[in-house]
C-alpha cells in the first residue's frame, strides 16, 4: 500500500505515466475481466453462486479509493461514487468498454487492503455488451508455493509470480493486515499494481489482491511494511512484495451481490 510505490493516487500516476508502459508477458491467464482505474489496477470479480443478473463488482484495494486512504479502523460500505473503469480486451492491448460504479460496496484497510465497487451493469450485461465474463473469487485459503499471475490492468502487464507463506500481521504506517500474502523473491510488481489480482495460475480463479512492497528496507513505515510474527517479533524484508486474500469476501455478499456484513460465517471488518 503506497502511493509512491503501487499507484495509491494520483500524484503517484503522474510518476508512473512517465515511464513506458511495460510490454504483456507471455502468460496462460487473460487480461479478460481486468480494468484499469485512474490510479490502479482492478478486476471484475464474481462468486461462483453469484447469479449473471446481479450488479456486477469491481475489486481493488481499499488504498485506491477516488476518495483517498481509510484511516486505521474505518469500514466505508455503500459510498456513492459514479467512478469509471476500463475494461480490456483478451489480450490487455485495448479497451473494449467503460463501465461505472453505482457505489463503493465496502472499502477499508483494516486487517486488509480491499475495496469492493458495485457497477450500474449486471454481469450479464457486461458479457452482452463487451464480450467480458468475470473473474471467479475462490472461496478457500490460498496455499504456499501456488503460482500466480498478477493482472495489472494499468500497466496492461502480467507478473507471473509464486505465493512464499503468510504473515500473521503486516504493518505499514499505521495500517495492520492479517494473514497477508508473501510473494517469492522475483515478483517485480512496481507503481500502478496495486489492486490487481493475483490469479491462481491453474484454476484461474482470485485468491487475492496485490497492495504493497518494503521499498526501501525501513521498519513499518509508509512504502516499507514489516512482519510481525505470532510472538510479536518484528522483521523486515526490503524489496519483498505482498498482497492481501480474498477467500473471506464471498462470505459477505447476498445471493443479489450485496455485502451484507452480518451474514453468517462473514468475517470482513465492520464499521
């Protein structure tokens, strides 16, 4: 989560816009269902038991919000916003269509970095107009040593990565996520990633959402996150990239694709 580092806002974009965007890499996962926002990447995303005539949702990150970053504690749900989102083709060299949010559904970056947008079209629609389906959020942990694919929708990129475990709790300034995602050493998501998410490279199906990095080597401060084991213990990995998981928030979302945080077995923050 940085606004220097993974695209958190717009000063970061002005940055990043500079640079040449990165050519796609050869990959068996799609840009199908990616978007690009303003400041970010993002993903149409859907549970399996969601039905094709629900209001269709965009993931990102809690930390790419138009509105700014949650302060520690805040759970925003059902926030106007009119925000657009580009939708890619296939093969992430064009776009295919615009689609705009009615509402942020849920955001926060308490215990994780998330933000949910509910669109004006239904997935049905989506695929009738565009041709894109979504992306299937899987409903289960994600394990060690699975490959991934993270799909950058701003960069029109993807990084083939691997999951290295899971840190108990992760600090960053004054944020606190739990049970975040650790990549190997070689995954170089960079500035604009944020939000993108990490597909698993067999199923095809998100297991979760890029949102930072320790740039610099510093302990937990903004652009530089430090673990933070089980017994307290405190390390710091620079250069090392992390994401946040998603299997939790089928669980908060009605048969309609509403959140609904009270629904059982739901255990996303509240307000």
């Amino acid at each position: 989560m940085t606004r220097r580092l993974l695209g958190g806002a717009i000063a970061a974009v002005a940055v990043f816009a500079l640079v040449t965007a990165p050519t796609a890499s050869a990959a068996t996962t799609s840009f199908s269902g990616a978007v690009a926002l303003s400041n970010c990447s993002g993903s149409v995303v859907k549970p399996a038991a969601t039905p094709a005539d629900a209001p269709a949702l965009v993931l990102s990150n809690g930390h790419c919000l138009e509105s700014g970053f949650p302060e520690p504690g805040q759970v925003i749900v059902d926030q106007d916003s009119s925000r657009t989102f580009d939708l890619l083709s296939e093969d992430g060299q064009s776009t295919v269509g615009t689609v705009t949010a009615k509402k942020v559904a849920y955001a926060t970056m308490t215990d994780t970095d998330v933000s949910l947008y509910q669109l004006t079209d239904t997935y049905a629609g989506i695929k009738d107009k565009y041709g894109v389906a979504p992306l299937e959020l899987a409903g289960s942990h994600p394990e060690a040593g699975t490959a991934i694919d993270i799909v950058s929708g701003y960069w029109k990129k993807i990084y083939s990565c691997t999951i290295d475990g899971f840190v108990p709790e992760l600090h960053e300034g004054g944020w606190v996520w739990k049970d975040s995602v650790r990549y190997a050493s070689g995954c170089d998501t960079i500035g604009g990633t944020s939000g993108s998410p990490l597909v698993d490279h067999a199923t095809g199906k998100v297991v979760g959402v890029n949102n930072t990095a320790n740039e610099d080597g510093e302990r937990c401060t903004e652009n530089n996150p430090c673990e933070v084991d089980e017994s307290g213990n405190v390390t710091v990995h620079a250069g090392t990239k992390y994401g946040e998981e998603t299997y939790g928030i089928p669980a908060c979302l009605t048969a309609a694709g509403e959140v609904d945080l009270n629904q059982q077995g739901c255990t996303l923050p509240k307000p």
